[in-house]
C-alpha cells in the first residue's frame, strides 16, 4: 500500500459506480479518476445545472458517458426517486456506491423530513440510499460500499435520543462530528452484516485527512468570521491542508483495490491522518462499539421509514 496512487488503480471496464456529490471536491475528482480508468459512472447530484457541468468535465476523459442522477440526500422522496432510477438504468448491478456527499458545520437547518441537516444528509440520506439499492448491490458479485467519514469523528459522541438537536444545544461541529461517527456505525455494521449473511459485499470507509476542497471553504464561510479572519483561516488552511486530489486516494483506493478489506477504514498515512498516502485509518471506540451500532441502524430505519432489506 506504500505512496498507492491512481496508477495503481485496476482497468475498470464493466464496472458500474454511483457516486455521490460527484459535482466537485472528491467525488468529483473520483468520477474523472475512475472514468478515466473505464468505469460507467453515475454522477449523483443534487443541483442539476451544476451536475451538468461536472459530467462535461468528468466526459472530457471518460472512456464511457458518464450518467447523471438527480440526488437531494436532505429529501428522502428524491433518495428514493433516485434509487429507482439507478436500479432501472443499471438493470440492478450496481459495483461500487461510494457514499462520499456531505455538508459540514452550517448553521442550523433541517432537511426535507425534519431531521437535523448534517445526520440527515451525512447519515440518514445515505444510509437509505443504501439500502435501496441494496438488490443491485447483493446482485452483483464483489460488489463495495464505500462510506466517507472524517477524522472529526473522534471528537464526536452519538446522542441516540437526541440525533436532531431537539434538546441539546446545537454546535455546527458538533453535528458534524456525530455526523461523521454515525458514518462509521454504519460501515462497520454494514459489513459485520453482510458477513453474516453470507453477500459477496464489501462494506468500505474512508476519509481524506485535511484536504482542501469546496466543502472546507463553504464550512470556513459558514462560520461568519470577520474578513480578516476568514484571510487567515484560508492561508492557515492551505499550508496544512492537501490537494482534493490527494485526499480523494483513501476512498479510491477503497473502492478500487484488491487489497480492501470489508469492515476496514482507509486514511492518509501522514502525521495524525492529514495528509499522504492511503493506509489503514484509527477509529475511535466509539465508531467501533457494537452495541450502539445495531442502535443506531434500528432508528435509522425507524427514522427513515426504509428498511435495510428491501424488496
């Protein structure tokens, strides 16, 4: 695994990929990589016009089309409209899902359903997602789900009576850590489920360390610091910060290497996990606590109103 880069990646022809926030930052950059490598490509975004402009970036090298899909993960009508169509488009095979969208740290905010903005898009809306297109996945042989956390998820605890911040204060980062430990929950009781029952199914996650990509700058602005500030906050950010294209490496290697393993978790190999090249990542106990793992996915279920074995 030492210094693994995109050379490294395997032809991709008749491969199928969902990607989602394919429109910029890593998953963009994914969906040109993996595009490139041979892969049909399935560009899920939430803003059409935007996603239009991204498939015109990621087509430029593509050895096949790539495909957009309409996706809103903060609508659990549009997670299931877009379910459909993946289902109907790929004739239920599905390779590779790489859960990577994400928001980070804004103000408060629901989504369509109700739910706190950063768990219901973070985890909710791709935890559903998941288990919709689950036929696809479970029909094709070595099929991965590739789960994007973040290191902020060790600074994260998971209040299973209160997801939504209905009685506790509510902190931007501290959604977004419990948001990114959610993730984890449930890459790791993904695959310890899959393994029980037998698919031929890798359950992946992985994060980027510190990398510099659109959803840092939104969440630098979202935090309303003065003009000063925000100039500093950007040059302090770039002198620690890597590439998107390097912080894109842990989820390609995950969704791409033989070498991934089900139930492991991929990050920078550098100081602290900021920054350099894919090796196993340190998760925290609480991502690894069993118990409030099989917690969590019943009231996802609960919440959502989808099941994790779909018709």
């Amino acid at each position: 695994m030492a210094q693994w880069t995109t050379s490294d990646i395997p032809d991709q022809h008749g491969r199928t990929v969902l990607i989602t926030g394919a429109n910029s930052g890593l998953g963009l950059h994914s969906s040109q990589v993996l595009a490139a490598r041979g892969a049909r490509v399935l560009m899920a975004c939430r803003n059409p016009e935007r996603g239009r402009g991204a498939r015109d970036q990621v087509a430029a090298d593509a050895a096949i089309e790539p495909e957009l899909v309409e996706l809103d993960l903060a609508d659990l009508a549009s997670v299931r409209k877009a379910a459909e169509q993946v289902r109907e488009r790929t004739g239920d095979r599905l390779d590779v899902l790489m859960n990577n969208a994400g928001v980070m740290a804004p103000p408060l905010g629901a989504t369509q359903d109700g739910f706190e903005l950063q768990i219901g898009t973070n985890h909710l809306g791709h935890a559903a997602l998941t288990w919709l297109l689950m036929p696809a996945l479970r029909a094709t042989s070595g099929a991965r789900v590739v789960t994007l956390s973040s290191i902020a998820h060790r600074g994260g605890s998971l209040d299973l009576d209160d997801l939504n911040f209905h009685r506790r204060r509510y902190s931007p980062s501290r959604a977004y850590s419990q948001s990114k430990l959610a993730n984890l929950l449930f890459a790791f009781e993904l695959d310890r489920r899959a393994q029980r029952d037998g698919l031929d199914l890798r359950s992946v996650a992985a994060h980027p360390g510190m990398s510099s990509t659109e959803l840092a700058m939104n969440s630098l602005h979202a935090r309303s610091l003065p003009g000063p500030l925000t100039k500093v906050a950007r040059r302090i950010n770039g002198l620690i910060t890597q590439s998107g294209e390097q912080g894109a490496l842990p989820q390609l290697y995950a969704a791409t290497a033989p070498g991934a393993t089900s139930g492991s978790y991929y990050g920078p190999n550098g100081f602290a996990e900021i920054r350099g090249y894919p090796t196993r990542a340190k998760a925290s106990s609480a991502a690894t606590d069993v118990e409030t793992a099989r917690r969590l996915w019943t009231l996802t279920e609960e919440l959502t109103g989808v099941t994790a074995d779909p018709a």
